[in-house]
C-alpha cells in the first residue's frame, strides 16, 4: 500500500505546467483518437473493443480463457 508520505513527496513538486500538458493529452484521446464515442449511451465502443480483447485472448494465449473457464469466473 502507498503511504501518505509517499504520495506528498511524489506530489510536492507538481507544477501546474503537467496539469495542462495532462488536459491536452485528454483532449487529444478523446477527439483525435475518437475515443470519446466509448461514452455514448451503451457504449457501444467500449462493447466492441471488450469483444476484441476477448477474442485476441482466446486466440493468442487460451490458457487464460480455459482458466478462466475451469474456474467458471464468467
């Protein structure tokens, strides 16, 4: 676990410049890369790219989905 201390030492030198640099970033995914159509209502993006992760997985490492399937976690 992080401690309070920790995290007052890493922040302590935060300056204002990230904060902007940070928004820019945002902005930049959400309207360049498009990904803000992952909020519209349902999101059908964010369906989509779970589907692939899901189907790139059973293909690439299917360990993991008859794992996951043993365990009955889904």
């Amino acid at each position: 676990m992080i401690s309070d201390t920790f995290l007052l030492a890493f922040f302590k030198n935060y300056d204002e410049e990230y904060v902007e640099e940070a928004f820019w970033i945002f902005v930049h995914i959400l309207y360049v890369k498009n990904y803000r159509v992952i909020y519209k209502k349902e999101f059908p993006k964010l369906v989509e790219m779970v589907n692939y992760l899901d189907t790139q997985i059973q293909e690439k490492i299917p360990e993991i989905t008859n794992l996951l399937n043993d365990k009955k976690v889904f």
